[in-house]
C-alpha cells in the first residue's frame, strides 16, 4: 500500500525505455506493483528461479503506481498489457465485477512448487467477501501479498496512550496543529464512520461490516462533520512524509497503515526517537494487497509463476522484512517457517493470540510447539484477535466513489 519515492520515477522511466525497445513480448513479464513494496533481491532473482523452472528466459519489466485508481485506469480504459498487478482489496473486487482479471491456472504450476496453498486461510477467506457472485471463489483469481490494519503513529514523549483509545482524538484541542493525515479517503472514511456510529454498533443496530461497505450520503455527512470539526488538529495530508514528520516531533500523531507505522518506528529509533502504534477501540479497517493478473495480460505463463514465486515462504519474508508490511504467508505449509523467525519471546514478552491468521491447531517450530493463541509476536504486525475482531474489510465504493471524493475535497479546501 503504500510507500512512495523517487524510484516510482526512475522505475518508469526504464520501462518505458524498455518498451520501446520492441523487446520480445512473449519472453517478457510486465508487472506492476507499489514503490518501495518488494525485496530487490528476490526481484532480481526471479529471471534464473523461472530459467531454472521451465528452461526458458523471461525478461522482469518492473514498473511502479502510488495511487490505486490510477493504475486501475491504465489497465480498464487504457488496456495495458500487465501481466501481474498488484493493487488493494476494494480495487480487486472492482475487476472482478467487471470481468478484468485472469483466473490463476493450477495447470501451469508442477505441484512440487506450487506455493499459492501458503497463504493463510484468514485471508482467502477475508478475501472471498469480495465475490460479486456465490459461484466465485476469489482465491481462484488472486493471491493475497501484504495486509495490516489502520491506526495512529504516535510520539509517546507528547501523547498519552489512553488519549488515542478512540478515533474521536483527533477532534482533542490539546493536539491542535500536531495530527497528520493519511491522504487516502477510503480508508479515512471507513474508520471515522466507526467512530461517528459507534453507539449505534454498541446498540446493535448495524455492523461494522456494515458500515464500511454501504456507504449514504448520512454516514458520509456524518464523517464530514468530524473532520471539519478536526481541522484545527490536522498539520498535514501526507502520502509519505509522515515518518520524518513524527520523528523530527513536528507532528504527535499521524492516521496511517500499520505497515508506514512499523516503517517509520523503526526509523525513528535509528535516531533516538520511540514512536508506537495503536488502533482505536472503536474499530478499523483491514486491508489487503494482492497479486492478480489483468484481463489483457500476454504472458500469464510467467505471471502465474511470479505470483507463485512471491508466496513461497522464504520470499515472504523477505519481502516482510524488507518493505515493513505484513506478509499474508501464514498457510499450514508456510507458518513454521514464518514463526521461526517472528515469533521471539525476548523480543516481544507479551502474548497476542494469533489464531485467527495461524488456525488454531499447535505448530511445530524447530521441535516445539507453539500456541496459536500465545504467539510472541510484534503486535504492530498481528494484531491481537480482540482488535481484530473490531475490524472490517474495506469494499469497492461504486458509484458512491464520487460522494466520498467530492467530500474528501470539501475537507481539505475547508478553512
């Protein structure tokens, strides 16, 4: 999801070199993925890991997006010819409604590598409620990459955890001018409408499910009015700039991705600097990146090859470690492998119960086995089930996409 930089240009740059170089199209693989969202080692890798494969050379053509709809517009009206996509959950279920993704074909995978079974079934399922039909099974059409939830960044030396319990902290006039802004609406809106109906969802009147996915003009001008009584808090819209915000203390606390979350603590200590992260009681969103492959793909060969490459366990966590994102690896077959490495008592003393993303059966780790219950891991990167369970999946906003933009820039033009 998510982070932008210079490489988003120089990425560009070469592919359009390359592809107007006439190169050989059918021993080319054209993918498009987030900047900053992959392991360069196992990118570079893939080329000699398919050679080795099927005894045929490909040619990786890597290109970057940083805005979701935009990429979408290149594949839908423009029809460029990607084989491999990787955009987030609403968008996902966008093409499937509108018959612009490839189904993924087992037969062009020997068993012996086939890896698409390593992603945890709490995903295939999250991500089956995107079906736009009960006769679509969306495992068959996408495999699910990076997820995580949304909550705040803070600065603990000027913000009091308790004060950030709930999404309504942002309208606290003791941070006026020191919150920033994720610029990103969809996931603004859909964890401010928690906050704004959350005694209705204590009264049992509707979901949080919900409330995320059946967007009114109420709910949106409900939203409206928290954040326009939040302006005076909010110092910035920011896409990338947050981290260096927080750690130079210009701003206390910034709505985000608990992957930038994990990204800019661990940035900040480099210089001395503690940030945290927290999702609010209210609830939040859970999102999720996945691999698909467009309509207008030429080489599915090596695409669905990629995307298996991508979920073997060892890649996982690579690009896990690398890009501070969650991996969606967590299957029968590849949690051992990520357990061994992120779950770490000394690290992490205190327990979360992971079970809903590892199932709940006993796993085997270098001869003992551990509690999918009481797994010692980095909480910023799986949440405890009770804040889980808080969550709700993020959907297409159909024809309400122009509601929640048209208020998106009433918020930001507001004075």
């Amino acid at each position: 999801m998510k982070k932008i930089s210079l490489y988003f240009v120089l990425s560009t740059f070469v592919f359009l070199m390359i592809s107007c170089g006439g190169a050989d199209r059918a021993h080319q693989l054209k993918v498009l993925n987030w900047a900053d969202y992959i392991d360069e080692d196992v990118k570079e890798n893939f080329e000699s890991w398919y050679f080795d494969q099927t005894g045929e050379k490909v040619q990786l053509v890597y290109e970057t997006f940083d805005i979701n709809e935009t990429a979408l517009t290149k594949i839908e009206i423009g029809h460029e010819d990607y084989d491999v996509f990787c955009p987030s959950e609403y968008i996902i279920e966008r093409m499937l409604k509108k018959g612009l993704i490839q189904p993924i074909r087992k037969d062009l995978i020997p068993d012996s590598i086939w890896y698409f079974d390593n992603i945890a079934p709490y995903v295939v399922n999250q991500f089956q409620q995107m079906a736009p039909s009960a006769d679509i099974q969306v495992k068959d059409y996408t495999a699910g990459y990076m997820w995580g939830t949304t909550g705040f960044i803070y600065n603990p030396q000027y913000v009091n955890r308790e004060d950030l319990r709930t999404w309504g902290a942002i309208l606290n006039p003791k941070f006026e001018n020191r919150v920033l802004m994720k610029d990103a609406f969809r996931d603004v809106y859909s964890v401010l409408v928690l906050y704004t109906f959350k005694d209705q969802i204590a009264a049992g009147k509707v979901t949080r499910e919900e409330l995320v996915r059946d967007i009114t003009p109420e709910r949106v001008e409900a939203v409206k009015q928290v954040l326009l009584k939040a302006k005076k808090q909010i110092c910035g819209w920011e896409v990338d700039f947050g981290k260096e915000e927080m750690t130079k203390g210009k701003a206390w606390m910034n709505l985000s991705w608990s992957g930038d979350a994990q990204f800019a603590i661990e940035e900040a200590a480099e210089v001395g600097v503690l940030l945290d992260y927290i999702v609010p009681e209210e609830g939040s969103n859970v999102w999720f990146d996945g691999w698909v492959i467009p309509k207008y793909a030429k080489n599915t060969k090596a695409a669905t090859y990629f995307i298996d490459y991508m979920c073997r366990a060892d890649n996982a966590l690579a690009n896990m470690n690398e890009i501070g994102y969650v991996s969606c690896a967590g299957g029968v077959n590849a949690a051992a492998t990520i357990l061994e490495e992120q779950n770490d008592e000394e690290e992490w003393p205190e327990s979360v119960d992971a079970s809903y993303f590892f199932g709940e059966e006993p796993i085997e780790v270098e001869g003992e086995m551990l509690d999918p219950h009481a797994l010692h891991l980095n909480p910023v990167y799986y949440a405890d089930k009770s804040t889980i369970d808080r969550c709700a999946l993020m959907h297409d906003a159909g024809e309400s996409q122009e509601m929640l933009l048209e208020m998106w820039n009433e918020i930001k033009l507001a004075r």
